[in-house]
C-alpha cells in the first residue's frame, strides 16, 4: 500500500475519525521524537536508521553554554 493510497482511504473517512487518526500519528510522532531526545546511553535504538544517518551520530558534540554570554561575546566581536 502506498502513502497515497492511505491518503485516500483517510480522505474517505467522517472528520471525527480523521481527527482520532491524526491525534494518534501525533501521539505516535511524539513518542518516537522523545526517544530520540533522551541521552544515548545506548545505541540499540538507533539500529534502523540508515547507516549514512548512524555515521552522523555524535560528529557535533553540543556544550553547555550560556546563551546570554554567547550573544554578548558575538556583539562585542561584531561591534569591535
């Protein structure tokens, strides 16, 4: 079955249950985005992705840093 294919059988649908449908892909959208947000304390998780997308993972590595001092380091630079 194609993405299109499901489109149409939705489209067919009351609006009540469209609305079930769409709450339900939500909830389903959310639930996989807070996995993918939680630290990596293991990588099993991530075993589906496409291997290109899995050689990303942890080439940028995020630090603590005060958005305030950031902005007033880029400002003195910018206005120097």
């Amino acid at each position: 079955m194609t993405l299109q294919d499901i489109q149409n059988q939705a489209l067919q649908l009351p609006i009540g249950e469209r609305w079930r449908l769409v709450q339900s892909l939500l909830r389903s959208i959310q639930q996989e985005t807070l996995a993918f947000s939680l630290p990596l304390s293991n990588t099993s998780s991530l075993t589906g992705l496409d291997p290109w997308t899995q050689s990303l993972i942890g080439v940028i590595k995020l630090g603590i840093e005060d958005p305030t001092e950031s902005y007033v380091d880029y400002l003195e630079e910018k206005y120097s």
